[in-house]
C-alpha cells in the first residue's frame, strides 16, 4: 500500500507550503505569538492579584498618567547589559503598554483572552513579532 494514501489530506496540502502559510492555513500561533500571549497572561494575572508573584517585585507602574495608554501601563526600566535586556520584566514592558485598555481592564482572565484573540484576529499586533507579511486580506501579518 502507498505511503501516500495512509497520510491525512491536510497533510499532503500543507507539505508544500512555509510555516507561515501553514501556520495561517491551520488558524495555528507561531511559537513567537504564543510565547507573547502567555507573556500577556502572565503580567494580567500579576496586575489582578491572580498570581503568586506580586506586580511591584518585577515591574513599576509609570507615574505619568497621560492621555495616552491604559491604567495599567508599567515604566520602562532601563538597562544596557545584554545579560538583563532579556529578562521577562523587559521583554514584556513595551508590548503590554501598547495593549488596550478594554483588554487590560478585562474583569476575567478568560475576557482578556478574548480581547488577545481579537487583537490578534483584527492584525493590531503586527509590530509585536518580528513574522514576516505574508501578503494576505485584511491587513494579517502574524499576530
């Protein structure tokens, strides 16, 4: 019997493509978006108490509550070393800051969820990972 015949049809399609374009083919997050989103995760359960880790050990809240941002927005803290610029408490700072604050202000860790989801969906994040476009409708260019 062909080898061929026992394989499942999406995975014949899918073998000729990238991992882009299998990764939007399948609705499936690429390692760097997941890795954002638990990030996210993370930082959210932080500010609402859902966490172990408490919020002011790892980050400082920005005291300049201008117009712009969410009620949540941390300080950026400032390192030269490379050994410390990859620590999640900077990794983190600037993709939350550029959050919504209807996500950030979410009641429920599932409601945010949702609101990562439709960021993600509605192509807001694009400049959160460093993906490629792949040129497809609707302005999706990763996450």
């Amino acid at each position: 019997m062909c080898a061929g015949l026992l394989r499942p049809l999406f995975l014949q399609i899918t073998i000729y493509m990238s991992y882009e374009e299998r990764l939007h083919w399948l609705r499936l997050w690429s390692l760097e978006e997941r890795s954002n989103r638990q990030d996210f995760i993370v930082v959210f359960k932080m500010c609402n108490g859902l966490s172990r880790f408490k919020l002011n050990v790892l980050f400082t809240l920005d005291d300049n509550r201008g117009t712009r941002g969410h009620s949540w927005k941390l300080a950026i803290f400032r390192c030269t070393r490379d050994c410390c610029k990859y620590f999640f408490s900077n990794r983190v700072i600037n993709r939350w800051n550029q959050l919504d604050q209807r996500a950030v202000g979410a009641s429920i860790i599932n409601a945010f969820k949702g609101w990562l989801n439709k960021i993600r969906e509605q192509g807001w994040a694009s400049s959160w990972t460093s993906l490629p476009s792949l040129g497809l409708p609707g302005g999706f260019s990763g996450w």
